[in-house]
C-alpha cells in the first residue's frame, strides 16, 4: 500500500475502543484511518453480550442509545449460587422507567459494532476491513506506521493506537509488557441459542426491550469463574468466565463445563426448546488495575482490552464502557499532540494520567484488592456448598425441632471450612468490596 502522509493517526481495531477513538479524531478534523482484520466491524469479536451502560459515546453521537442497535435494556439481574442439590437466588429487578444509568445493554456485536464504523465512516474515518497488522514502523525510536503483512505492505502516520484486543502484539512489539500471565487472564466461552422473543418475554417475565441477566457461582466444578445468561431480542447468550490458570490447573476442557452448565437444573429450563446457533470463546483481561501496563511509548497508544482496561468486582464485568472512554481519552491526547507537533513519550504520558483521572482508573483501583480476593477457589466451590446446604437446612420440613439460623450455619460449615477461615475471607472480602 505504502500510503504515506496520507493520516494523521491510525488507528487498530474497530472494536468499541478503536471506533470511538476514531470518531473523536474524525470530529476534532483529524485524517484517520481505521483498520480491522475481519471482514467488516465485529465479525471476529467473541463476546458475552452485555454492556454497562456509557455516557462517552452520547458525547460524540448525541442520539447514541436512541439509534444504536442494541438488544435489550437490562431491567432485571438474577445471581444464583448452586449447591450439590439446590440453588439460591437473588433478584434485582429496576423499575422500567427508572434512569437508564442504573442499567447496561445486551448487544450482539456483529450488528454493534459494523453500525458504530458506519457512523465513524460519516464523518471521515476511513475504513479498512481485512488488514492484518503484522508489525510497527519505527523510525529514529517512535513508532511511524503499521506494516500489512509483507515487506513494503506499510501505512504510515504521525502516531498509531492500539486497540487490537488482549494479546495485542503491537504493545508488546512496542515493549510496553511483555504478555500477559494466564493468571490475569480468563477464557470466556459462550453459546448462542435461538427462541422467540414472545418466548423470551414470557420465560424471564419481560416486556417491551426490558432485558435479564441470570449470573449463576457454583457452576464450574470448582475452577475460579463463574456462568451467565443474557437475553437479547430473539436469542440467549448461554456461557462460562473461567481464570486461565484455574482452568489449566485442572485440565477439564471448557465445552466439556459449558455442555453442564447449558445441561444444569438452574439453566436448561431457561432454555428449553431454543436451538443453538453459534459456538465462540475468547480471553478476556482479568488482573485488574495490577495488569495494566504502560500506556503509551513515543507515536504509540494503547487503549481498551489491549491495554487491560477490564476489572471484575464480584458482581460486575466491566469493559466495553472502559474502552470506549479509553478511546476517546487517547484520541484526545493524540489531537493535542498533533497540535503542538510533539509525538514523544513524554507528551504522550498524559494519556495515562487522564485515564487516572476518568472513572476507568478510578474504579479499576476502587476494586483493586478484588483481584487478589477472588482467587480463592473455595469462593467457587466450598462456599456455594455452605450456602446451598444452610438454605435446605432452613426450608426442610420433617417433623423435626426447628433451630436457629447461627446453628444451621455452623452445621453447614462443619468439615467444608474452619470458622477462623470463613472470619478472615469475610475481612478480606470487606476491605477488597465494602471498605
């Protein structure tokens, strides 16, 4: 191709993070060029299906949420914890017309993400599908372009953004880590089943585009992760979020644990008579703010997954909204930087200082001791044991004295956990969540 001076910026990947980043350019009159290696936006994008809800995409696009193609606002979560013979749940469920920030979205990406390059397309990015980016381009120590995957295949520009996913090999090319550790790193693996949206409706008790969630702990036999299903317009999102290391610890293979899960009594009556459609799995980062590394090098940014910008609290998984905001932050730095005509290193690291400040960072250090915490494997396997136990302990009827809840609970624990250990996981818990 060998375009030269033809952009201003290029950016990499058309994910949520590499379209906004473009788009943000585009507006502030920048010549960017977008690059993605499918055959068009989120046509190789494995991903669960639901997103937080982001205020940053309405700043660029202010009718955003009202003309995205979303499936489904989320009105209703469910968390189930499954025992060896019973399952307990809790219900949030927000009133239909309550602000839509308490909610997230459930997408399929394919549609998602192709609408988003098709607005960045209206104003000015240009597009290019089925670009391999095999290298950078460095000259004089700052990177300069992308190579397409044969000597002389370059585009060049001032600076590049990497937007390229969790094994970006661009940021380690640059040298800003050196891989990530299957430690900080989960296999996501999920199934997509076909049902009638009154079907739908009907089965998780919706109307209208309300939308439900079921997170389900206990369910992966004993590695660290846990299941979901996500109901979108005419389908369900069925799938498991195992840690890496976990999972290769105990050598079972991930769709061996999806076909139980998918078989299990707190999920198959969810999806009776659906028929499966598709198969994808994926990394997803999972170190928290301890695996995010630096940020930008002289003409190069990171942002989104490939600069580890997802967290977990327990409750949450959070990451399309951080790498929206990511990519706007660092379209943001890169227009100043082509402004004053100073690509260093130095100027760059303002990128990670605005990170600090947004609520990206912030939240990811707000959690930061949740990383460590949810390592623990009894938290995936011998506390939902307690929990399913003390529950069938409480609602038995056999004709038998009742006793207090504290007795039931000291019953369900004996010879699963010592009290000393259940005391200090509730202090680690409350220093990593609550305090």
């Amino acid at each position: 191709m060998n375009d030269r001076g033809d952009f201003d910026a290029i950016v990499v990947g058309a994910g949520p993070a590499g379209t906004t980043a473009a788009l943000t350019l585009a507006q502030k009159g920048r010549r960017v060029a977008l690059l993605e290696r499918g055959e068009s936006p989120g046509s190789k994008n494995m991903f669960g299906g639901m997103m937080a809800y982001c205020p940053t995409p309405e700043r660029l696009l202010p009718d955003f949420w009202e003309q995205a193609p979303w499936e489904r606002a989320v009105t209703k979560r469910v968390l189930t914890v499954v025992g060896e013979a019973s399952s307990t749940s809790v219900t949030f469920h927000a009133d239909a017309s309550a602000e839509r920030a308490l909610t997230g979205f459930t997408l399929y990406r394919p549609l998602f993400d192709r609408w988003y390059a098709q607005q960045a397309e209206k104003q000015g990015v240009t597009l290019l599908c089925g670009c391999r980016v095999a290298g950078l381009l460095v000259r004089d120590g700052a990177v300069r372009g992308v190579n397409l995957g044969s000597p002389g295949d370059d585009l060049e520009a001032p600076i590049i953004i990497a937007c390229d996913g969790t094994l970006s090999l661009l940021a380690q090319e640059a040298g800003l880590h050196a891989g990530f550790k299957p430690s900080q790193l989960a296999l996501g693996i999920r199934a997509l089943y076909r049902l009638s949206e009154a079907e739908i409706d009907d089965r998780f008790g919706l109307t209208g585009r309300e939308g439900a969630t079921h997170e389900v702990l206990g369910c992966t036999d004993g590695i660290r992760g846990g299941g979901y299903v996500y109901t979108q317009t005419e389908t369900l999102s069925v799938g498991l979020v195992m840690h890496l290391d976990s999972l290769k610890q105990r050598g079972l293979a991930p769709y061996d644990l999806l076909d139980r899960f998918v078989a299990s009594p707190a999920v198959a009556p969810l999806l009776r008579g659906s028929r499966l459609v598709e198969y994808s799995a994926h990394l997803l980062p999972e170190g928290g703010i301890g695996m995010v590394p630096r940020l930008s090098t002289a003409g190069l940014l990171l942002a989104g997954d490939a600069a580890g910008l997802c967290y977990t609290n327990g409750l949450n998984q959070e990451g399309m909204n951080l790498a929206m905001t990511s990519g706007m932050i660092a379209a943001e730095v890169t227009d100043e930087a082509l402004t004053a005509a100073d690509l260093s290193a130095a100027r760059l690291g303002a990128y990670q200082e605005r990170l600090k400040q947004s609520f990206v960072l912030r939240d990811m250090t707000t959690f930061r001791r949740a990383v460590d915490f949810m390592h623990h494997d009894r938290l995936f396997e011998a506390y939902p044991r307690v929990v399913g136990t003390l529950m069938e302990k409480i609602y038995r009827s056999d004709g038998q004295p009742k006793q207090k809840i504290g007795k039931l609970g000291r019953e369900a624990l004996r010879d699963v956990l010592p009290l000393r250990r259940v005391i200090g996981d509730l202090i680690e818990g409350g220093r990593a969540f609550l305090w």
